[in-house]
C-alpha cells in the first residue's frame, strides 16, 4: 500500500523542496518542469479536492492559492510535519491512497503528485475502485506521475540512467511500481472513467479521468 517506501521519506523531508527544485542531478529530469506540472494539475483541479501523498505540501499550496479547499493525505510524519508548517490552516490526515479516515465533505477532485507510483497494479486499481466510490458523475482524477509509454520507452530510461551512473534513480525505477499507460486507461475504464494522458517531460505524464 506504499507504507513500505514511509521511511525513505521520514528521511527525505528535509531536502525533498531541494530535489524537486532541480539540485539533485539524477533526479533533475524526474522533477523538470515541476512548478509547470503542478500548474497543470492546479488547473484541472474543481471544487472541494482530496490530496494523495501531499509530501511537504508544494501542490497543496498551489491549489489553496487557486481558491479550492484541500483535505490532504500523508503517511510520513515527517512529510505532514513540513506540510502543517507550510500550511497551518490545511486539514492535512495520517493515511495512504488505501487506508484513510472517512471523509464527511463531498469530493469533487482528486489529485496526486509524484505519489500513485507507491503502489502495485492490484493496489492501484483497488484505490480506482475507492476513487469511484467517492466521486460523483463528472468528478475528476487528476495525477501527475511517471509512467511508460511502451516497453521501450522504459528501456530507453533505464539504458540512459545506467549510462549516466545513475544508480540512485535506477534503484528507484527498479524497486517502485511505475505503470504502463495502457495498463492504467485500462483500470480506470473499467472503474468507469474516461482517462486522458499528456506527457509533461521524459518521465512524468498528466493523467486526467472524469467519472463518467
């Protein structure tokens, strides 16, 4: 359910804004475009939205500033701890994309940056199941995270990792659970949403599903 990759964060807390702003050379084409990215998700964002994987709170900023209200989820104290510092009036909750307390308001976003790779396929399609659940018709996911296009897309990026000695980054794609488009248009049909993808740098893609 992602809790396996907790402590790593526990860790991370402090220097994620650094990685994220580009300092890190292995991950710098991980997070190109990072502030455009979250943008993007900002701006298919509707409503009351339910954040997955808030880390210290960059996208939860972004989308307080654009007006909506923000219920935010983190399974790191670390990561809660640097988020509720950023943001001292944000509902932020204990919990995974999984496992979470209830949520009284209605739904009408929910959006994630960086995060859903956390979790296996199976896992994955079960939290789509539970998105289902919580939206209404018109409802929205919108995530922005690495995925492959094609089998050979994932090989060109683990081929030009290796190259680069880039053992940091290929420990990560070799260990975390980063999906194939198709693969997830295909969980989120058949939860009942219609899904669109857009390619935001070499690794990230913008996914948007509406529950249909």
């Amino acid at each position: 359910m992602g809790r396996e990759f907790v402590d790593l964060f526990e860790t991370w807390a402090t220097t994620y804004d650094a990685t994220v702003a580009g300092y890190d050379p292995q991950y710098r084409a991980v997070f190109d475009g990072y502030e455009s990215i979250l943008d993007r998700v900002t701006s298919e964002a509707k409503g009351i939205v339910l954040e997955f994987g808030i880390g210290t709170g960059n996208l939860s900023n972004k989308l307080i500033e654009a007006g909506h209200t923000v219920i935010g989820i983190e399974p790191s104290a670390a990561m809660r701890e640097a988020a509720q510092t950023k943001l001292p009036t944000m509902h932020i909750l204990d919990g995974d994309f999984l496992n979470y307390p209830s949520i009284d308001s209605p739904i009408d976003s929910i959006v994630s940056s960086y995060a859903f790779h956390h979790l296996t396929d199976d896992e994955k399609n079960l939290a789509i199941k539970q998105f289902a659940n919580l939206l209404s018709s018109g409802g929205k996911v919108i995530f922005a995270d690495t995925a492959y296009e094609s089998e050979e897309a994932k090989q060109s990026i683990f081929n030009k990792a290796k190259a680069n000695n880039f053992n940091d980054l290929l420990q990560d794609l070799s260990t975390e659970y980063y999906a194939m488009l198709d693969d997830l248009r295909a969980m989120f049909e058949d939860n009942g949403f219609s899904i669109k993808f857009d390619k935001m740098n070499e690794f990230v893609w913008l996914m948007v599903a509406e529950k249909q």
